[in-house]
C-alpha cells in the first residue's frame, strides 16, 4: 500500500488507506447529486476509464486526461445513489468508532462489534463485555473524561493481551528470532515495521474483527523478512495467511478508526 519511495525500502508502514496512484489533483470541485452538494477531488491520471471511490476523504474521481469535466459530471450523476450512500457509510462509521459521548447507550466498537456502553457507578473499577455492552463500572460514573480514559486504557490492555502474542505465532513460520513489538498510537498507519525488525501494532487493531487483525500482524511479520512489497512479499503474508487479498480489502473499510 505504500509508494515505492526509496526510504520505504528501510521501513514499511501500513496505512488503512489506500495511497494516491500518481496524477495531479485539481482543487476541490463540487456537484449537485440527487439534490445534495457533494465535494470532490479530480485526480487526472493515466488511465483509460473514469474511477471513482469514496473513503475518509470522501469523493475522489480518477479520470484520463482527455474525458472532459461534462463526461466526467455525468458519470457521477449516473453513479450518485451509490456516491451518497458511501459517503453517509463512511459518517457514520467515523461518528461510531469512539463515543462522542461517554455516557450509557454510545455505541463502541470491540473485537469488530458495535456494543453498547453501559456505565454504573461503582467503589472500583471494572470493565466487561458481553455480546451486546461494554459494561464500565467506574467511581466517577459521570465523569466522561475519567469513563473515557479508563476505556481507552482498557482496550489497550487487550489488544496488548490479544494482539502482541500473535506476532510471535506468525513470525515462528518466517524467523527464528522473537521481533520486537510495541503498540502504537499512530493516525496514519495500523502497523509498521523497521530495518531493525521492530513491528509496531495500532492498539486500535483491537476493534478490528480479528481476522483484519491477523492480516495486519501477518503483513508486518512478512516484513521481518521482505522489507518491501514485492510479488516474494505478498506471497509470504499468502503462505502466512492464506486468502488474505479479501481481509486486504476489507480493512480499507476500517480506515476511519484510524483519525478516531
Ligand atoms: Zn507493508
């Protein structure tokens, strides 16, 4: 996912998103799709087809040089149902990673779920989740910013418990070396890895669905031994994970927990 940079040979970062293919981007434009004002981005590229995809930046619109803007308007019209509905997906999904509001019934998502919040005041604190709540026993029940900072201690916690010990039980395919793994808090990226075989894992991997986990831990295992994206690196995180091209795909639509 990354651009084939040359300091990238050195460090491998993956992003949840997926990275500009090259093109000049013209200013922001605007349209008028099913009565809504969309904003979006004109990337002109070397293509021969008129793309389009929508994501945490919302609208962007890939198109050959010689499409003129009415062709390119009329493809969007044609396509507008579909831009909107994405575009409300991805509000939605970014206003549902973390509660805007620490208080019971926001939504928070866990291990791929959406649970519920359900906060109890209490002489000490304890977290539990169930199928439906993450219950938050808590002194200071209705203090949001103490509910807040608790939770998000605990879901570091997890993935700390869930998510580091699986880079040890990929990488004993690939090294004989144990890596060194940390977890991150980065915007950008789910997980990198350095020229030292250091991997770095977002904590927030463990909203993920676990199998999107696995695949992000397999990648920057891959890494220890192909420091790149090459045709032998893919087929490393195949033969670690294997079918991993659709958990591929479908951690771009998980790329909102990022900016959370
Ligand atoms: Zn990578």
């Amino acid at each position: 996912m990354d651009r084939g940079r040359g300091r990238e040979t050195r460090r491998a970062g993956l992003t949840g998103r997926p990275s500009g293919k090259g093109g000049r981007a013209s200013p922001a434009r605007r349209i008028a799709l099913c009565g809504e004002a969309v904003d979006y981005r004109l990337i002109r590229a070397r293509r021969r087809t008129i793309g389009m995809s929508v994501d945490l930046d919302g609208l962007t619109v890939r198109a050959p040089r010689w499409v003129t803007l009415r062709e390119i308007e009329d493809a969007l019209a044609e396509r507008g149902a579909w831009i909107l509905r994405t575009l409300a997906e991805w509000r939605s999904r970014q206003r549902d990673v973390l509660p805007r509001e620490w208080r019971t019934g926001a939504p928070i998502l866990y291990l791929g779920a959406e649970l519920r919040l359900a906060v109890f005041p209490s002489r000490s604190t304890a977290i539990r989740s169930d199928l439906f709540d993450l219950t938050v026993l808590h002194p200071s029940a209705h203090d949001e910013r103490e509910v807040a900072d608790t939770v998000a201690r605990w879901l570091r916690d997890e993935a700390a418990q869930r998510i580091l010990p699986r880079v040890a039980s990929f990488a004993r395919n690939v090294t004989d070396a144990l890596p060194q793994v940390r977890l991150s808090n980065a915007r950008s990226e789910w997980g990198s890895c350095n020229h030292k075989g250091e991997i770095r894992l977002n904590w927030r991997l463990i909203q993920l669905p676990p199998a999107l986990a696995d695949y992000v831990v397999a990648h920057e295992v891959a890494h220890l031994v192909e420091l790149n994206h090459s045709r032998r690196f893919w087929a490393l995180v195949e033969s670690l994970m294997p079918g991993h091209d659709a958990h591929r795909r479908a951690l771009e639509d998980w790329t909102a927990l990022l900016a959370a």
